[in-house]
C-alpha cells in the first residue's frame, strides 16, 4: 500500500500567507511596454503559445534551368499553408515567416495571421487581421503589423519566449510598414508614423519640431519606410513620397498630379529599395518604377512589363525583380532590348517568372538562391540557377 505524506494544517497555512505576500509585493509594469499576452501552454514555441503544425518539404529542382521558373505553388490544398492568401514575406534564422491575408484568394477561409515555414514544418503562429508588414530584429526575431484593432494583434513581437501585443502609443491600428534602423523600430501606419528605442514610443526627432510637417505626416497612409544615404523616405499611398534628409530638411515627391516637387510616375507607392550602385528606386501601384540618382539629383522613369508594382529586390547577381499584379518579373542585363535610353536597365529585357493572372503582393530571396513569392493563389517557390 502507497503511504501518502501529509502537510500538517498550521505549515499550510504559513505557506499560503507567505504566497500572498510575496505576490503583494512584486512591483507592476507601469513603463511603456505592455506586459505579455498570458500564456496558454508552459513552454513557449518558435511561434508562440499557439502553434499547429502540418509536414511538407521543400521541392528539389531537378532539372537546371537559366531562368528562374516556379518549380512548385504551395496551396492551402498540397501543404500547411493556413491560407492562399500571403500579402508579406520575411526570412529569419528561423524559416519564412508569412504574413496571410484575407479573404483566401482560393475560397479557403478566413486565417489571416502569421504563419512560419522552416523548410519542413508549417506552423500557423499568432491569428489576426491582414498581415501587412513583417521586420526581423538584430536577433531574428520578428515584428507583425497588421490592419487590426488595439489587443487584437496590431503591433506584435516575438521575443524569443512568447509574443507581445504592443498597443500604445500608435496613431492608428492599422499598420502597413515596418523598418528597423540602427536599433530602432520605425512603424508606418494609416495616420502617420512613430519610433520605439526598446523603451520609449515617440514620433521621430525630424518630425516633433515641424508643424507642417507633422500634419503631412499624421494625414499620409504610410506603406513604406526605407532609409538611403542617411535620409529617411516614406512611401504613401495618398501623397507620393515624404523624403527627410540628413540636415532636417524635407521634401515631398510625387506625380505632377499631385502637383508637389516632381519626380514620381505615380502617388500610390507601394516599395523604396536601394539599388546596389546606390540608386532609390520607387514602385508605384498604377505608375511603374521610378529611380533617383544622389550624385545627380535627378529622376527618371524605368521601363517596366506591367506598371501595378507591390514589391522590389535584388539578387545576388544585381538583378532587379519586380512584383506586379500579374506575377513577378526579372532583369535580364545580358539581353539586349535596343533602345539604349537608361544604361542601368535598357541593356536586357524583363523575363516574366511567375504564373500571370495572378496578383503578387511579396518576395523574398535567399542567398542560397531560392526565391518565395506571396501572392492571391498561394506561395510561390524556385531557385535562381
């Protein structure tokens, strides 16, 4: 027979007093940064406390080819995909982390979240509203923005142990960009754009002692934060771009519609990249691609296949890939297209990639040449041979 070790009364009762103490005299959070949404399982995963997981496993190539192709679509239906739907991408030492929208572009329901997949493992991480903007810490660890409502997901961040739900201090819950520079997160959303040192929400220091400017900025839908050359630029989709530079100065840039300096084809800007040779480039939704030159000044327009841009990148090669609402396309240098106007770009020819009819939204590509697109019909995959 098992002897059970009872706990006389009166010790039980001194440790329940003691609990309480201790408990009564733990100092509360009152600093800026919200206390962490509490825990549903005791051990936190790479994903959080919410974690279902599906097997899959990258394709291999198995036939060479000189022009990327999409060796493989993964769907909610041939893998753990969560949702067709991925409006953002971003690669971390941790996988790809996928930003899923709604509705499925498919008819699969309702996941918009945030999604990670290492290769092997699908795993659906943190459920919310349209995931528009994913930045990777200096220890790759990521932030989700998304188009939600305070406590619902709106600003969230992966610590290493469990996510955080940071809900103050935005001017507005939905959230369309994200940047870290020099250590500092930089969060676009609807109605302006504000900064977190790791301690403190504030609006950036070029911002706080310009009237004028603050009003331009509280009014603009930032959709993209990028720095170049010291200078920050934000992109917009309702007043091209507000680019401020190194001395405090600030420029707005736009299409001679909007009737601002000019400099842009289009107002609707949904990418700013850095071209390797230290060029901006700028993506427009309904403009194309426009580049600005620092040593000169000046801007010019780019000849693109399909004018609706969502997303910019580079290679390794130094080969610019554009993410259109009918696929993504790559520059080809090695062609040439005959007219000779833009050295940079008219030497090739831009080689359609991904499958056209549908609306691309994102890429990533990795150094060890794979590329992953995000679109309406799922999540392309290749390799750059």
């Amino acid at each position: 027979m098992l002897r059970r070790n009872r706990i006389p009364i009166g010790l039980a009762v001194a440790l329940t007093a003691l609990t309480i103490l201790v408990l009564a005299v733990i100092p509360h959070n009152n600093s800026n940064v919200p206390p962490p949404i509490p825990s549903s399982t005791p051990v936190p995963t790479v994903c959080g406390e919410t974690t279902t997981v599906a097997q899959s496993s990258i394709p291999t190539a198995t036939v060479p080819s000189s022009i990327p192709a999409p060796e493989y679509i993964y769907t909610k239906d041939n893998s753990g995909l969560a949702a067709n739907t991925i409006r953002t991408l971003a690669t971390s030492k941790d996988g790809r982390w996928i930003g899923y929208g709604a509705p499925d572009g498919l008819g699969g329901g309702n996941n918009a979240g945030l999604g990670l997949f290492d290769g092997k493992t699908w795993r659906f991480c943190v459920k919310t509203s349209h995931v528009n903007a994913i930045a990777i810490d200096s220890d790759g660890n990521p932030w989700v923005g998304a188009d939600a409502q305070p406590g619902s997901g709106a600003l969230m961040h992966f610590d290493g142990q469990r996510w955080v739900d940071y809900t103050t201090f935005l001017p507005d819950y939905r959230i369309y960009a994200l940047a870290i520079n020099d250590g500092i997160l930089y969060v676009g959303t609807y109605f302006g754009i504000v900064q977190f040192d790791g301690k403190d929400w504030t609006v950036p220091k070029a911002i706080q002692g310009n009237q004028q400017l603050k009003n331009l900025v509280s009014q603009s839908h930032i959709h993209v934060i990028t720095f170049s050359h010291g200078d920050m630029w934000l992109g917009t989709i309702n007043q091209g771009i507000i680019r401020i530079l190194t001395d405090g100065t600030t420029q707005q840039i736009g299409s001679p519609k909007l009737g601002v300096m000019p400099g842009l084809s289009g107002d609707m800007v949904r990418s700013i990249i850095e071209s390797p040779s230290g060029q901006v480039m700028v993506g427009e939704d309904g403009g194309g691609v426009d580049a600005y030159d620092y040593p000169t000044n000046t801007w010019h327009a780019i000849d693109v296949p399909n004018k609706h841009i969502n997303g910019m990148t580079y290679d390794s090669s130094g080969r610019l890939w554009i993410v259109t609402a009918v696929g993504i396309h790559f520059y080809d240098p090695q062609s040439w297209k005959g007219t000779g106007n833009d050295p940079a770009v008219d030497r090739g020819q831009w080689i359609g990639v991904y499958p056209f009819g549908y609306i691309a939204y994102s890429i990533v590509i990795e150094d060890s040449g794979q590329w992953f697109v995000g679109s309406t019909h799922g999540l392309g995959h290749g390799y750059i041979h």
